[in-house]
C-alpha cells in the first residue's frame, strides 16, 4: 500500500513516555514512516486544533508523494476535527460524568478548579472556583475528548482535510479485550514502565503534566512517590485502560459511516482496505 502512518492518539505526541503510551515500538518504525509520534515535551497542551493543522499538513505531504495517508490512534475526537472539523461539543459518555461528579462530591469544587487550571487554563480563568456546575462541565468535556472546552468555544467548523476516508474500527469480544490489557500492562512493566515514568519526573516535569495525569500513568507516577504500593498501581492502570476502551467503544457506537471489522481477520481487513484504495 506504500502507506505512511499518522498518530491520532493525544498521549503518543509526547517525547519520553513510548512505554507508557504503547507508542509505536522499533520494529514498528522500522516497516513504514510513522509521523507526529513523540513530536512534543512532556509540559506541552496540544488540543484539537492544533492536531488538525499538524495532521493535514503531513496528510498532504504524504499524499503528494504519492503514498497513502494512514490516521491510526483512539482520540477519535481528534479525528473528527481532522475530517470534519470542530463544529460541536460532544456529549460526555455517562462514566465520565460520573467520574467528574465523584471527585467533586470528594475534593470540592475548588479543588476540581485548581486540577482545571492545569489542562484548560482559559476555562479556568474565567469560572470562579466555587461555580461547581461550570468547572465540573468543563473538565468532563476535556476528560471525554482530550480538548479543552475553551478550544470548542473558539473553533471553527472547517475540515483539516477533504478527501474519500475509511473509517475502519478494529473490534474484538469485550473478554478478548480485557484479556489484552491486561497482558499489555504486564508487558509494559517488564519492558520498564517504572524507569521511564521517573525519569520523566527526574528530569523536572511537574506530576502535574497533562501526560502524566493520564488516568493510566496518574498510578505510576503516585507509585514513584511512595504514594501506593506496585500491587495497587498495577491494577489502577489497568483499571484505567478497561475503563477507556469501554469510553472508545460508547463513542464509537454512535459514529457514522464506519466499518467495523474483527481485528483478528486481518485479511479480511487488509481486503477491506486493498480495495477501498483501488476505488479511491
């Protein structure tokens, strides 16, 4: 297929967290050129937008190349704003809701600010920190897309790219789906999860870090504190990542013109794809 592959996930952008975001690995790179993987330092905020603008521009390059653009990555949000642009808020799945309520009910409102300052800064300057309802929304539409909610309110609704798109969705029983994580975690501890989560800390990036309050890393870095116990992390980041996979699955199940195909058949899905590009 001559293809290039294109990150769409908003944790493998950052440099120095390959273990820990399940970034693309040696061999990976070594079969095709892979783009806007590890591109930014651990302190950065890339959002929606940014994305768009970055991922049309490759997308553009590599097509006029005469390659095939391939965006492979689960913030599908980001996608969107790829293919569709920034039109509308999403609604916010009901765990995420959840979640945000807990931990309001928990910490306060004002604490909920102060963790809203981190990651939409903009949201935070104008709400006033005892405004539970505003800072709780605000924080759950950036926990359900990656983006803060003051990137929505200034966007426009303009493609990055116009061009013929496969949506294709790799699927597999929920228990499959499980079953990988959990291998995947115990990987990722044996490959050195541990060693890379501190030496992003090592090197001075605050806990605070978009990245590394990512719910699946969030456990790392409290265990490199001396905060919880490994038995305790590791079932946290594995926790964390059922619970995104079940987040993907709800946003997926309302997306529009998508193939879902069992990523077990891989040639079915190569067929799938071979013939999309003949017609394309």
């Amino acid at each position: 297929l001559s293809g290039h592959v294109i990150n769409a996930d908003s944790m493998q952008v950052y440099r120095g967290l390959a273990i820990a975001t399940a970034a693309p690995g040696p061999d990976d790179l070594a079969r095709a050129p892979h783009h806007l993987y590890g591109c930014l330092a651990l302190d950065e905020s890339p959002d929606a937008g940014w994305y768009a603008r970055e991922a049309a521009s490759v997308v553009k390059a590599v097509a006029a190349q005469g390659h095939l653009p391939i965006v492979v990555g689960g913030t599908f949000f980001w996608m969107r704003a790829l293919f569709s642009g920034l039109d509308e808020i999403p609604p916010v799945p009901p765990e995420v809701r959840a979640e945000v309520r807990d931990e309001l009910a928990r910490h306060g409102a004002e604490a909920l600010h102060k963790r809203l300052s981190v990651v939409d800064p903009v949201s935070a300057a104008r709400l006033r920190p005892k405004d539970s309802q505003r800072v709780a929304r605000a924080m759950e539409v950036f926990l359900a897309t990656g983006t803060p909610l003051s990137a929505f309110q200034r966007a426009e609704a303009r493609p990055g790219v116009e061009a013929d798109v496969m949506r294709l969705v790799l699927t597999m029983p929920r228990p499959d789906l499980y079953a990988r994580i959990e291998a995947r975690v115990d990987r990722m501890l044996q490959a050195g999860l541990l060693p890379e989560v501190r030496a992003a800390l090592e090197a001075g990036f605050s806990p605070e870090c978009r990245p590394l309050r990512a719910s699946s890393i969030a456990p790392v870095v409290r265990h490199c504190l001396g905060e919880i116990g490994a038995e305790e992390m590791r079932a946290k980041v594995a926790q964390a990542h059922r619970n995104y996979a079940k987040r993907q699955m709800t946003w997926l199940r309302a997306e529009r013109d998508v193939c879902p195909v069992d990523a077990r058949e891989l040639d079915r899905v190569f067929a799938l794809v071979s013939a999309f590009v003949q017609v394309a």
